[in-house]
C-alpha cells in the first residue's frame, strides 16, 4: 500500500499529492484525506511507519483514508459533511465499509476456514476479520435461502 500511496497514484493521478507529517502536528489524527478538488492524503508519521512494518491498524487508516480520495474527492466538503439520518451517506461510514471491502475481499473470505483465518491472510485486525466473516456467512446463508 505504501507503493500505491508513494508511486502508482503520483504517476497515474494528476494532481494527487501525498505527505507524511509529524505525530504532534496532526494531534488525534492517523490520516486525512483532502476533498473539493484537491487529491491529498496526509498521514501521521507513525502511521507511515506502522504501514510499512505492515501493521494492520495502519493499514486500515491508508485503506480509509483511500476511499475518501476515491469517493469523495470530487464533492464539496459540505456534500461529504456526516448526517445523522442515513449512515450510508455518513463519508467517515463510506470509507470505513471502502476499507473494509478493499482489505478483505468477500470472495476471499469464502474460502478462509473462520475469522482468525481472515486476519492472517488479509493481514487485518481480529475485528475487522470478524466483522467480515460474520456479514460474509451472513451474506452465504441469505444466498442459499432466496436463490
Ligand atoms: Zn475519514
């Protein structure tokens, strides 16, 4: 992911900048993504390091912090504002269920054998493995019930 943030999108995205800043300058922040026309993702220095020692929470805020470019760099930052009436419309629930879906592929939890199975392959927090293999079994017995 750090070659995706480093080298692919400043090549093949015009206008993409990517930084890394100190911990104290970004106090209480991992990432943030720029939107309304801008293309910048910003991480905190230990969440770069974190990401390229592969460390799973890190992972999960660049993953984040990569749906926001993809799908709200193109709003207005009040269009990507949260409201409470629709947590689907909520940017921050978007790219959260971005990450989600982009860390741990839901043909590939069809076939891991349980949530710590998950974790190890897709290299993701034990919740986030969780989370997927439960709505994924979920989503297989639905499946099976109205097919
Ligand atoms: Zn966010």
């Amino acid at each position: 992911m750090v070659n995706l943030l480093e080298l692919v999108l400043p090549e093949v995205l015009p206008g993409f900048d990517f930084y890394v800043l100190p911990d104290e300058e970004m106090p209480g922040m991992a990432g943030v993504t720029a939107t309304g026309g801008q293309q910048t993702i910003i991480l905190s220095e230990s969440t770069y390091i974190g990401l390229c020692h592969g460390d799973r929470e890190a992972r999960h805020v660049a993953a984040h912090e990569l749906g926001h470019l993809v799908l709200h760099s193109a709003q207005t930052p009040m269009l990507a504002k949260r409201t409470r009436n629709d947590t689907r419309v909520d940017p921050e629930w978007q790219a959260d269920r971005f990450a989600d879906l982009w860390l741990v592929p839901t043909d590939g939890v069809r076939k891991c054998r349980s949530a710590k199975h998950v974790a190890a392959k897709y290299n993701v927090s034990d919740e986030l493995a969780e989370r997927r293999w439960t709505e994924v079994k979920i989503e297989g017995i639905q499946g099976e019930l109205f097919e």
